[in-house]
C-alpha cells in the first residue's frame, strides 16, 4: 500500500467516525475489529482491543478522540515500542484526518526577530538533524489503579512507550527566529482543534530557558521512519523527561510570549500540587499548584501478564522497563516475598538516560500458589519508587512499586 493510499484510508476512517457521531451513533473505525477484551483489575475495567490506522489493536479508553493504550506484552517485545503499537491520546475531537505534507507549515512568531513560516523541507534544512531516545508517558498513566478514584480518563498502565526520535534541535529553530528580550516562555500548538468554540484550544507552553535547552527537539521521524499519523505525523514536539502533554503533535504553531501563558491546558489542567512530593492528603485540595514537569522514576513486569500461570521449579527469566526524568537507571530489583528481600536484576544496554532501560533476572519458584512479583528501580540520583505514591488530585506521575500477581502451579 502506498503511503497515498495510508493517508486516505486515515481520511476515511476518521470521516465515517464523524458522520456517525452526527447520526448519533457511536464512532467505530473502518478497519477497526474488537479481537478480545483485556481485564483491568480495576473499576472500569474490561477494554476492548481495537486496531486504528496504522496500528495494531490497542485497548481503547475512549473513541472519540482516540485514546488508545499498548498492552503490555507488546512493550515487552523491545526496548523501542514498535510504532504501531505505540499509545495514542488526543484531547479534543477535531483531529486532523488528512495532511498534506507538501503544503504543510510551521510558523514561528511573537516575540521574534524575524517570523518564520518554514516548509518540512525548510526545517529539515535549519541545521543537522539530532537523535534521542526518549519515553513519552502521559500524566495519568497508572490513574485507574488510583485511590480514593477521581475525575478524569481512567488510565490502566500502557499509556507509555519509548521511541528514538530524529529531528531538529528546538534551539535552533528559535534562534533562527531570533528570540527577542524579554521572552518568558514559547507556546504549541499542532492541527487538532476542539469542536465547539467554547472548548479552549490544546496549547501548551515552556519556560524559555527549557525551550532553549539542548535536549526539546521538533520531530519528522520515530523509529527511523515517518510518525503514526495519530501520535504526530508530521511533526511532534519532543520533550525528554518531561510528561506527555508537552510533546505537541501535527505541531502547527510556536509563539514566543513575554509572560505566563493563561490558556486552561497550563492554568487549569495538567497541573500538581506545588511543593516538594507534589502531594496532598488524600481527598484535601492543594493551596498552591504548579504545571506538571519531569516522569518520576518507574518500573514494570513486561514478560509476565497478571494472572499468567508459570511451572514450580522451572527457571524463567523475568524481563521488564524501567525508566526516571532523565538521571537514568541506577539499579532495578524484584521482589518475590512481598518487599522483604529484594534480588538485583541486570541491566540492559544503555540507550540514554531518557530512555526505557531493559532489565532480566534469572528466576526459579520453587513453592506452588499465588505470588505477586514486586519491582522496584532506584534512579542514578538515588530517586526510589514509593511502596505507595503520595496523592495528588489528578492522580499524575503515579509510580507505586508495581505488583504482578501471577500462579505458580
Ligand atoms: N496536538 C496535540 N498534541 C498532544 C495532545 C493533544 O491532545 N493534541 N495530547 C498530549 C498528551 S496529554 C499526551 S500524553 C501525548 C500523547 O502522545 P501520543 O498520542 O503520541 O502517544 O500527546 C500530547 N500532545
Ligand atoms: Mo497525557
């Protein structure tokens, strides 16, 4: 199939979504087929699997806008998570379903000396093009597992994945505009758009001194090849050790501004309290918030799904992901007993430190029954997941040390 033919497969799937949703039915893609339903152990549980546009099935949390997550055993096939099974979440249900790559462009304005509007071929040609692995989590990963339960999609653990993304510096496409005294942050936005006018727009900002980093970069490719439509084609914004919810995709628009930005994706969502755990009591609202920032560190069973049966006294090797903010992975450990005694686990080649680290360890259970498989990685500033994540009203950067419940028969 031709990429032709991909682009207008994605076109109609997403037409027939919205004339559907106007006869007021419920959006189901063309291709898309229910193959099986995943259980969560959790309230909302039961997830259909169900295969977009250049994906494989993939649970889906909500239809419209697309809220796909990866199951697990597809992160467990490698480090890089495959492009076509790497998580898709949009806010608003105006999503671009065609893109037309020879016309598209990127303006560069505000507080610039000189506003761009730059062409795919354009950017590419700014300067050499960089490459960084980098996980993308949303905020809410993890929220459905969350207690006391609060509002908001509620997430299981597969809204993550890792990807070696290839770009250009964002830094340099700022400087090429040349930024003005006075900036205080630079805002995105990509192609999507809410559906009523009363919806404020997806718009997200960063303060100038991380725009200006080395490591925020705007992306053609992930895995050595165009961006999934739905996670970005044809630009994304990528910004390491941070949250999801900046990674701007069908990134359309920066704007340099000289003061905080108001919009609601930056003054009211996507923010957690403002002090050093980012917590509150449970169920207590916080005084004071703050935008979210950079992944805490975590780390997850990939190799065994709960409820997997596995035999007694038969060695196994146990394989899974850890990942911090961008310090890296210091040391990962299970735990078979419940946290009392902890076995080190091997790490993986290093990918960079704001990439997923693969660890394995040799294991052999040796007693019949029940057993819930604790990890827990330690990142190389000494940040350690919690046994339980202090609480935050959004339920954001959830990073409880995991248990796998699995039966040794
Ligand atoms: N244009 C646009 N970009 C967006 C969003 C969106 O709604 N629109 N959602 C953000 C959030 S909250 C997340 S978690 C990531 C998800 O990236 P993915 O869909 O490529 O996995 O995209 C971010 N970028
Ligand atoms: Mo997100």
């Amino acid at each position: 199939m031709s990429a032709g033919d991909e682009k207008n497969i994605i076109r109609r799937v997403f037409l027939q979504g919205s004339s559907l949703m106007a006869a007021g039915l419920v959006f189901k893609p063309l291709r898309s087929q229910a193959t099986e339903v995943q259980d969560e152990n959790f309230a909302n549980s039961g997830r259909e699997l169900v295969a977009y546009p250049q994906k494989r099935p993939l649970k889906r949390i909500s239809a419209r806008p697309p809220h796909l997550e990866t199951p697990f055993a597809l992160l467990n096939e490698s480090v890089l998570t495959p492009n076509d099974a790497f998580f898709v979440r949009y806010h608003l249900a105006n999503i671009p379903t065609s893109i037309d790559v020879d016309s598209y462009q990127l303006q560069i304005k505000g507080l610039v000396e000189k506003p761009l509007s730059l062409s795919l071929a354009g950017l590419k040609a700014l300067g050499e093009p960089v490459e960084i692995v980098a996980v993308n989590q949303c905020s809410g990963n993890s929220r459905g597992y969350g207690l006391p339960r609060v509002f908001g999609a509620q997430l299981g653990n597969g809204s993550v994945g890792n990807a070696r993304w290839t770009g250009i510096p964002l830094k340099t496409v700022l400087k090429h505009a040349g930024v003005r005294a006075g900036a205080r942050q630079v805002t995105f936005r990509g192609l999507d758009s809410p559906v009523l006018p009363t919806t404020p727009a997806f718009v997200k900002a960063l303060d100038i001194d991380l725009a200006l980093s080395d490591e925020p970069m705007i992306a053609w490719a992930m895995n050595g090849t165009d961006i999934p439509f739905l996670n970005g084609y044809p630009i994304k914004l990528i910004v390491p050790g941070y949250f999801g919810t900046y990674w701007i995709k069908h990134l359309s628009e920066i704007e340099v501004i000289d003061h905080v930005f108001e919009g609601f994706f930056m003054q009211k969502a996507y923010r957690v309290p403002d002090n050093d755990c980012q917590c509150v009591a449970e169920g207590t609202v916080p005084d004071k918030t703050r935008p979210i920032g950079k992944l805490k560190v975590r780390s997850f069973i990939t190799s065994l799904q709960p409820g997997e049966k596995i035999r007694v006294n038969e060695p196994i090797v146990l394989k899974g992901i850890a990942f911090d903010g961008g310090h890296g992975i210091r040391s990962v450990e299970v735990s078979e007993d419940g946290g009392k005694n902890w076995q080190l686990a091997t790490l993986g080649e290093n990918l960079g430190n704001y990439s997923f680290r693969e660890w394995t360890l040799q294991w052999k259970p040796r007693e019949k029954g029940k057993v819930g498989l604790k990890v827990r990685a330690t990142g190389a500033k000494g940040e350690q997941q919690p046994a339980k994540a202090p609480w935050n009203p959004s339920i954001y950067a959830k990073n409880d040390i995991e248990t796998t419940p699995i039966m040794v028969v």
